[in-house]
C-alpha cells in the first residue's frame, strides 16, 4: 500500500524528530528556535525545515525564528496529537509485554488500553496492570475502549490474519512489528519496524567502514 | 551523527527492500525480473530502482531484465551479507529476550552469539540457548565471539552508557532500540528504531483520514 495522503511521507517522519526536538528545548526553558538550529538538531539543512512547515502554514517570524511552545503546540495538532492516541498491542509475548513496559509512549501521548493474546491460558492474567483480553473479544472491546490505533506483535505466520482481524473492527492504522509484511486495503495505514531491515543498513557501515582506504578518515 | 558514506542512506535502505524482495522471488523460482517489477513491489518508481543499483555497476541486461539469483548475490554482497554477521544483544529483558527469540534474523544471515546484562543475577542463565553474560566480560568476549554488531535494549537512562562501553571495546555498529537517542563518536554508525516516532506518523495518518471531506476517497 503506498503512501496515501498529499503531505509527504518523509516530510511527516521529519515533524516528528522537529516535535521531539521542540518537546526538549521547551523542556530547557528556550523561548524562540532558528530554523537553523532545528536542522542542526535534525540532520537536514534549514531549507527542509521551513519547506516541511511550508505546507502547513507560516509559523516564523523572519529574523526572531519560531516560539518554541508555540511551533511544538502546532506540530502536535498537525500530527493528531493534542488529545492523546489510544493503542492497542496484539500478543502478550515476549514483545507484546516489552511494548506494554515501553516507557517512550506515555510522555508522548500514546495510551496502552488493551493487549489481546490468541492464546485463551493468557486471558484474564495482567501485564503492567493491564488485563489481558481473549481475541475474540476484539469487535466488541475495540469501540469501547476507544482503540485508534494497533500493534501487532504476533508471530510472522500469525500477522495477516491479525491484521484483518483488525481491519475487520475498524482498525485504521497499524503498526507491524511482525518479521513478515502484511497486505491491508486502501483507507487503511500500515507502517513496519523491519528491524533486520536496519542491521542490513548498518551490515553495509560495517562493509564501508572496512573498505575504506588505510589512513583515510571516515566521516 | 549524520550519515557518513558516498551511497545515499535512502539507497541503502532500499538496497535491503530489494534483497528481501529478490529472496522471496527467488524462492518462487523466477529466474528473471524486471526493475518495473522491483519497482512495482517496493513501491518505488522504475528509475528509482535503476539509480539506486547503478551506484554499483550495471547489473541488468536491457530488454531482459535482472536475473533473480544473480542480483540477490549483488545486493548480498553490497550490503556485507555474504557471509552473515555476528549481533550481540544488550539488555536480557522483555525486548531483549524478544530480539533474542525473533525469527527474523538468522534466515537473513544475522547470528545473535551473546547477550549481556548488567544485572549479576541474570549471570549464567540462557535465553533461547544462549547464555547471558554479566556487561563486565565485553571487553574479553566481544573479539572471542567475533561481535560486530551490537543491538540496546535497556532502559533508556541505561542507553549512552551501554553506548560508550559498546564503542570503548570497539564495535562499529550500534542498533539503538531504548527510547532516547545515544551520542556516539565519528567512525561508529548507528541507528535508532523510535516506535514511538512511527506511532506519531500513524496519527498523522489517522487524522488525515478523518478530515478527508465526505464522499471523496482516501487514496
């Protein structure tokens, strides 16, 4: 499924990293940001910057850059998140129960309100102080805890049929964490974290690192 | 730390998309592809998918397209796969024992050969076979096991310091899962996977979708 929307998916991966470097220099008590020193923060040049906050508006004022809380506030509504998410992990295993303890989502807004596990022996018992509820519970829970978004954290053999179990509820935007990828319809967004994907990039550092010629730095 | 070699990151990110792409085409006994397939299955655009390989020399035959096993080889090789590559993990908890467990890496030549934590009375037990080794003996076993990659997975507080000793005792490349970026010094690639950061692309998402006006498709 490619991307759907007219913002750019790159330009909307960078808002994140800006938003999480704006969350930081608020939290220093900076008042006003360059979009130079953005750049800097993000690794692009300060061009980028102005273009992906182009398309939503003009949020600087030439020659005093950007209020901090300000531009923070603005990219946490263009992204969706001034009221928060409602996240839901499918599989209480071993990585479903690491995403339930991961710390890096509730400071951003990302709220854990259910974990549903195919296996009925987990049904019932908690995971950080969240029940663990049978799949089949899916079409009747999802509605009324309010989950917006899914995370499959199943086995590979087990995701498409997740998925469409999802999709099926209304589902409309998953993350998939499973070693496989999933085919999902139009309407609905489907990111992947591949993490062999990313030892793959850093297998070719390794290669580049070693192939360089002696005494030459690499940088 | 920006990216630090001649090849777009971009390039290589799509590099990994394609072997995984050439792997299962292979193992359908295509012999031959197309770049307009590749393209097509990457989500890519033709030219796209010729510019990137030819940063490598010239591997298709026009009007003939790729051959399968060859190109794997390539791609294998460009990205230092011919030989697979040896991953430590750090950190025995849930996302470590999960990474450790996970079936995504050795089909695609990732071997985990030691697991560390800092935790002494994890010291000698195993996960999946393998023993857990206190974070005092990397420095002796990382050359004894051939470590070349190091994957971090503890808590975030734990990250930079993990990060230092894993460059003190000279690994190159760093996979950074905790939820904080970690500095490391030039000559070291390393790369972060933000789950959160993917959840606020998925939000983005959501809230496209439900400002698209009424009647008209989501594409």
């Amino acid at each position: 499924m490619p991307w759907q929307f007219d913002i750019p998916e790159a330009t909307v991966q960078r808002l994140s990293t800006y938003l999480t470097i704006l969350r930081r220099l608020e939290g220093q008590g900076m008042p006003t940001v360059a979009s130079s020193d953005i750049a800097h923060l993000a690794n692009v040049n300060a061009a980028q910057v102005r273009k992906d906050l182009s398309y939503f508006g003009d949020f600087g004022r030439r020659g005093l850059g950007y209020r901090v809380p300000e531009l923070r506030e603005h990219l946490q509504r263009i992204l969706g998140l001034s009221e928060g998410r409602n996240v839901i992990v499918i599989g209480a295993g071993n990585l479903g129960s690491a995403l339930v303890g991961y710390p890096g989502f509730e400071p951003r807004g990302f709220h854990v309100v259910g974990i549903f596990d195919s296996d009925p022996a987990k049904s019932g018992s908690k995971l950080y102080g969240h029940e663990i509820f049978p799949m089949d519970r899916l079409a009747e829970l999802v509605p009324r805890i309010g989950a917006e978004i899914a995370i499959i954290a199943v086995p590979g053999p087990a995701a498409q049929s997740v998925a469409n179990d999802l999709v099926a509820v209304g589902i409309a935007c998953i993350l998939n964490l499973a070693p496989v990828h999933v085919n999902i319809p139009a309407g609905v967004a489907c990111r992947r974290v591949d993490m062999t994907g990313q030892l793959e990039v850093l297998s070719f550092c390794l290669s580049s690192f070693s192939s360089a010629p002696e005494g030459e730095q690499v940088q």
